[in-house]
C-alpha cells in the first residue's frame, strides 16, 4: 500500500515543482478622451510629438525588421494619454516581406500632445518606411 501511495504522490510532486511563475506585463489601458481621428502624416506633429528617447547602438539586426531590402505601410493609433495603442499592417513590398507579426513586435513609441491639442485627441495615422540596401 505504501509502494502505490507513493507511486501516486510523486507525479504530483513533481508537476508542482515542474510549475513556472508567469511574469505580468503591465500594458497600459488604452484611453479615448474623444473618438480618434485619422489624419495624415505630414499632420501629426499637429497633435502628437514623438518622445526624445536616448538613441541605443544595436550589437545585431533587430528581429522585427525582416532581411533584405524593401518597403511597407501601417497604421498607428495613439490613445489620450500619448501611448501608441495598436499596429496595423496595410502592406509591403515586395507583397509579404513585412507581415502583422513583425509589424506587433515593433518597440512601441511614446508621443506628448502638441501645444495645439489641448484635448488630448486620440489618432490614427498612416506611417511609411522603407530598407535599402547597404552596398
């Protein structure tokens, strides 16, 4: 009895030992003070100013940034509050060589509201770029 009681104990002791702790990110909460607006890019500077960060020298290719040369668009959306809230890819080229996956682990940006847009208001805008290559 003792022999099957232990058989029994031992997989669960080990499947509680096996047991990892999930690390919480904390994400902002998207917030809307009014409905979001889309506009054009040559406009954001009107509503929104990139946040000054410290540029980082990069030891490798980011893993976001798909090899070769080429080009694409997307949507951002900024909340209220300046946080970058949601990517959408709307295309590349040559077709496929920036996909939604890659577009998602792009580093998110923080923007302040301009002077003129005391009310905080939230956008959508269509950002372009474009990898040539290095010869």
């Amino acid at each position: 009895m003792n022999k099957y009681m232990s058989l029994l104990f031992l997989p669960a002791m080990m499947l509680t030992a096996c047991q990892t702790q999930l690390e919480t990110v904390q994400v902002p909460q998207a917030v809307f003070n009014t409905k979001v607006i889309t506009i054009e890019n040559s406009q954001l500077n009107q509503y929104w100013l990139l946040e000054q960060i410290k540029p980082v020298m990069l030891n490798k290719r980011p893993d976001w940034l798909p090899r070769g040369a080429g080009k694409g668009e997307y949507y951002i959306t900024i909340d209220s509050n300046g946080n970058e809230v949601s990517k959408e890819l709307i295309g590349s080229q040559p077709e496929g060589w920036m996909t939604q996956a890659l577009v998602n682990k792009m580093p998110k940006q923080q923007y302040e509201p301009a002077a003129s847009n005391i009310k905080r208001v939230p956008v959508k805008v269509k950002m372009d770029f474009e990898v040539k290559r290095m010869n």
